[in-house]
C-alpha cells in the first residue's frame, strides 16, 4: 500500500490528508517543522540551497523515517531553483539510502498529460464520478474555510482585549474543521466558527495596517517565518497576507489549466516596475505592494528567503514602488539563523516608525473588514 506523505505548509496538511486518504492511499501525515527539521535540511542540503529547500528536505526525512514509501510535491517553472527542486531533493534522499517514488505534480496549463499520469498513480481505490466530485466538494470548502478562519484571525487579533484569546479561537476553529467528516458538518462548523469570533470582545481601535508579501513558502508556514503575523498581530497591527492556499490554487492550478494568467491584477501591477518572469513570486510582491498601497496600508513586509533570486529582485525594486505609492516597507530575511527576538526588535521598531507617520493620515477603520467578513 502507498503511504504517502508531503511538504507541510500551513494547514494544507489537513484538505491534503482527506484527500490522499479517499484515493485509497494511507497518510504519514508531516510534522510541523521543528529544529529537529531544520536540522536535517542544513545537514543534507546543498548549502546554497534556499530556507525552503531545507526545511521541506528535513521534513521528507522525518516522514521517510515515519514510514512513508511515497512523497507528494509540486513542480515548479521558471528561471530560479524551484524547477529544480523535488530532482535534487530525491536525488539526496535516495543517495542516504531511502527507499521511495517521488511524485511531481507540476501545473496543469503546461505539462497536463504528466500531471494525469502522477495523479493515477495516487488513485489506488475504485471511484465513481460521484466520489470524486463529493471528495472534491469537500476538501475544496475544508481549504476555503481554513483560509477564511485564519484571516479572520488576522482581523481580531489586533482588536483583542483578552491577549492571545484569537489565537486560541483560530486553533480551535482548525481542530473544528479538521474533524468534519462530511460537507454538511463543514456547513454547521462555518456558523460556530463565525460565533467563536464574534464572541471575541474587541476593542474600538483603528490599527496600524501592514501587507505581507514574498515567497510563497515562508509567508504559509509559520515556523519558517517566526509566527509573524501573531506577533505583529499581538503588537495592535492588522496584517493582510497576499496569498493563500485556496487563491494560489485557483491561480495557478484553475486559470493555468485554461492558460490564464494567474494572479493578474498583481502582475499588471507590477508590469511598470518589473515586467520579466524570474521565477517564484518577485513579481507579484511587487504588484502586491502597489495594491496594499492603493489600499491604504500603512507598511508592506517583504518575506524572502536568504538567497531567493525573485525576491531579491524585487526588493531592489521595492524602494521606487515604495516611495512613489508612499508606503514605507521592511523586508526580513529568513534562514535557519534568523531568530525570533531579533525579528521582534525589528518588528517593534517598524510599528513605531508606521504609527508615526499614522498621525497625519485618516485611520480606516477595521471593525467594518471584520463585520464584512463575518456576513
Ligand atoms: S522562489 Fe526563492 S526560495 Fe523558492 S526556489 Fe526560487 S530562489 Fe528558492
């Protein structure tokens, strides 16, 4: 029997587990990556390889270790190393001696037939056209109602008088939807989550406003980025994410099938300043940061893996787009050496500097995103 296993990266792990599951396979499902993790990715990675490449390198071993015979990844197009990432990566875990198939899952809209082929190979159980359909219904609303528990996160936790109370709700919130065995209870675990954050006492305070953008991996996972949006969030600022799971699949998985251009508005955004692919998602924080501006954010965070070529691209660019929109940023470098008190230090410093500014600018209020999102 396959058991099958794949990056963590947020709670995706919990669409993906179901998913796998009902394809008749079983799930080593991965670890939150920890030091342990980290450890085994610097040991076993080439050392200019990216954060990313590390911590998912570390986090295959664990689940090979675990017992997994099979590891799951996306592909990756385009100039910089993600392209080559799952080559190297099983050509490192074969090399110390795991036994294994890998399988790449690579965008739809350029390799279709190779994506058909892989995903076979994961369907080990008979299905009617129903069964997929119901199972593609519900880890489709399971991610959906992840993204949105977690930006609701975002929008209270700023707002809270009790400190940490939202980060309690967002957990039990997860654990409620990682539950749900069917799409009705998914349904009746959307209200009660709604009720959970509602309940919540909030303070009428306009926070300070900050856009997070980089690369796709360090703004999902948050041990690889420090857990900085519950510290900024613990700091009084509203924080909006550019991307999530459930967005990033309809741009890349949807709109590539149908060559589309995925994440369009950014990317138009960014055509001024940046108009050539590098790979990985440069263009879109720059495009990104021009839309939190119009907005009216206070600050853009550019996350960026130490050594990652599309985001160092874009924050050479960064300091144009951000004087000419009249945002300020902070772009934080992250690696296996970053540390969480340092990054606090850095984080308070910003706040300071935004708030600052603040008192000249008219304040929007936040407890009309919350009230929109709720309904
Ligand atoms: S986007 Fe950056 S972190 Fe990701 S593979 Fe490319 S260079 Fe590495």
């Amino acid at each position: 029997m396959r058991r099958v296993s794949f990056p963590y990266m947020g709670t995706s792990y919990i669409p993906f587990e179901k998913l796998i599951t009902a394809f008749g396979n079983e799930v080593v499902v991965p670890q939150r990556p920890t030091e342990e993790t980290i450890s085994y990715g610097t040991k076993y990675a080439p050392e200019f390889a990216c954060y990313p490449f590390k911590i998912v390198l570390g986090t295959y071993i664990q689940a090979l270790k675990a017992g997994a015979n099979t590891l799951v990844s996306s592909g990756g197009v385009g100039p910089c190393r993600a392209g080559l990432y799952t080559t190297l990566q099983e050509k490192i875990l074969k090399d110390l001696g795991y036994e294994f198939e890998m399988i790449v899952l690579e965008p739809p809209g350029r390799h279709l037939k190779d994506l058909m082929h892989n995903i076979k190979k994961l369907i080990n159980t008979r299905l009617t056209l129903r069964d997929y359909l119901n199972i593609g219904r519900f880890t489709w609303k399971q991610l959906v109602l992840l993204d949105k528990v977690e930006r609701l996160s975002h929008k209270t936790r700023p707002l809270e008088v009790k400190k940490g109370e939202s980060t309690q709700v967002y957990k039990k919130c997860v654990e409620l939807i990682a539950g749900a065995e069917e799409y009705k209870d998914l349904t009746d675990i959307e209200r009660e989550t709604q009720q959970l954050y509602d309940a919540i006492e909030k303070r009428d305070y306009d926070p300070i406003k900050i856009g997070i953008v980089g690369e796709i991996y360090v703004l999902m996972e948050p041990s690889s980025n420090l857990e900085i949006e519950e510290i900024l969030g613990e700091l009084g600022v509203y924080v909006e994410r550019s991307m999530f799971l459930s967005g990033y699949t309809i741009s890349n998985a949807v709109m590539d099938l149908f060559h589309m251009a995925g994440e369009r508005d950014a990317k138009k955004m960014a055509a001024p300043y940046f108009k050539e692919m590098c790979g990985g998602h440069g263009r879109e924080s720059i495009g990104n940061s021009i839309i939190f501006a119009k907005r009216g954010f206070d600050g853009i965070i550019q996350l960026s893996p130490f050594t990652c070529i599309p985001e160092i691209v874009a924050k050479s660019i960064l300091p144009k787009v951000c004087k000419e929109h009249g945002v300020r940023f902070l772009t934080i470098s992250l690696d296996e050496q970053t540390g969480k008190e340092g990054l606090r230090t850095r984080l308070e410093a910003f706040v300071d500097l935004l708030m600052a500014k603040r008192k000249k600018t008219k304040p929007v209020k936040v407890k009309s995103l919350v009230a929109k999102e709720m309904a």
